[in-house]
C-alpha cells in the first residue's frame, strides 16, 4: 500500500517507481497525502513540467535520503564502504525511520553517539559521526537542496585514545613467514618485497608481472568511477 497512516504522527505515502523508492509524510488527511504522491509521480515521469518550488524541496523523510545516499555509495564508492553505510543505516533506521530530516535534531544525534559510545567504542561512534555528516550534507547540496540543515553540524567527535601503531621488526617479519606453510610463504614474501597492500596483492594477475624487466604493477581502487585506477610499478 503506497498510503498509510501511522497512530500518532499521520499519512504517509512510500511508493517506488522505476526502482526508485520515494516517501514522505507527515500529512493531515488521506486526501492530502493521496495529492502529494499524485504530484511527487507526476513530477518523476515529467520533469520538465516541475515548478522551481517542486524542485527544490525543503524537507524529506529521513529514510528517502538515507536510500538515495546508498545508492550513491553504491554506484560511486567501493564495495567496503557501501556495505559499511548500510551496516550503520539499518542502525539509523531504528532511531529515526518515522522522522523527517528536519525533525532530528542536534540532541537526538548527540545522544545517540554516546549510547553508541558505550555499546562499542568512541572510535565507531565518531565514524558514524562523520557518515552521517556526509549523510546530511548529500541532501544539502545546492544541486539537490532537499534538506535545510545537517543536525549534525557543531558536534565534536569524542575524545580517542591515541596509541603508537606497532610496526614489527624485520625479525618478526621473518619469523612469521617461515613458520608459514609453503603456500602462504609465497604470498606474505609477495607482499613484504613489494609493500602492496593486501587488497592490491588479491587482485595480481600474470598480466600485472613482468619477469623479464623484473616488475610488477600494483593498483589501488578507492572510487569505482575514477578515469583509471591509480597504478604503480614496483621494481623485485
């Protein structure tokens, strides 16, 4: 059912349409919801008959942004990273599934970084943090213009406790190696005498070695629509 009403707030309307999910809500009567669905459609399959006012938008429920965030991330971003997002969406969700953009505020976010604070650490408290800054200012930008404000602006990230990275000697590299099994010796030694990270050295293929002039290439991918993924030769 595209209308419905939820107890205590009012009519809602969530359709999708050209696998697209469009929502919005809160409205008085039925009829009113039944409107501006009717319109929101209209607007979709004709764009061009918009009004500057329907196409610029100054609210939206907060879990219409959060889908055309992911499928941002998604066409745009790396595998990690959407899957990340939608780890703490489905988080996000519980705390504010029935809410407009504009009505989550500043208090709201901080409270629930500190309770995430303490179920986890505040390292993972500030990552939600800056997702969901980068969540509010998606639907901020002057392009879109679907949402007023970021109720994340003004919160600090909590205090972490710095430690110094331990890098292992050159001794303990080596221990490691040899008490590998032949198979895994090959690949720790790949990624010690090239410093490629995991990731890059996973992705090697024969094309990317060159025994004659003895190089291989590495290449890193952190943007799927990049002109070319960064590429590096490295002498063995």
């Amino acid at each position: 059912m595209s209308i419905y009403f939820v107890k205590g707030k009012g009519w809602r309307y969530d359709f999708t349409l050209k696998g697209i999910r469009y929502t919005n809500a809160w409205f008085k009567t039925k009829k009113e919801a039944k409107q501006a669905e009717a319109k929101r459609r209209e607007g979709i399959i004709n764009p061009g008959q918009k009004s500057e006012t329907e196409r610029t938008p100054t609210d939206m429920a907060f879990l219409e942004l959060l889908n055309r965030r992911l499928d941002y991330v998604k066409a745009y971003n790396s595998e990690k990273h959407y899957t990340d997002h939608v780890y703490y969406g489905r988080k996000w969700v519980k705390e504010w599934k029935e809410l407009n953009c504009s009505e989550i505020y500043p208090e709201m976010v901080e409270s629930y970084l500190l309770k995430r604070a303490k179920e986890t650490s505040p390292y993972t408290a500030n990552k939600e943090l800056r997702y969901l800054r980068a969540l509010f200012n998606f639907g901020l930008q002057p392009e879109k213009g679907w949402i007023l404000n970021n109720p994340t602006q003004g919160i600090k990230f909590l205090p972490v406790e710095k430690r110094v990275k331990y890098v292992p000697p050159k001794k303990d590299v080596l221990r490691v190696i040899l008490a590998a099994d032949p198979d895994t010796q090959d690949y720790l030694w790949t990624m010690a005498l090239t410093m490629g990270r995991m990731s890059e050295i996973n992705r090697f293929t024969w094309q990317d070695v060159n025994l004659e002039e003895r190089y291989v290439v590495l290449y890193t991918r952190k943007k799927k629509r990049r002109e070319s993924n960064t590429k590096e030769g490295t002498n063995v």
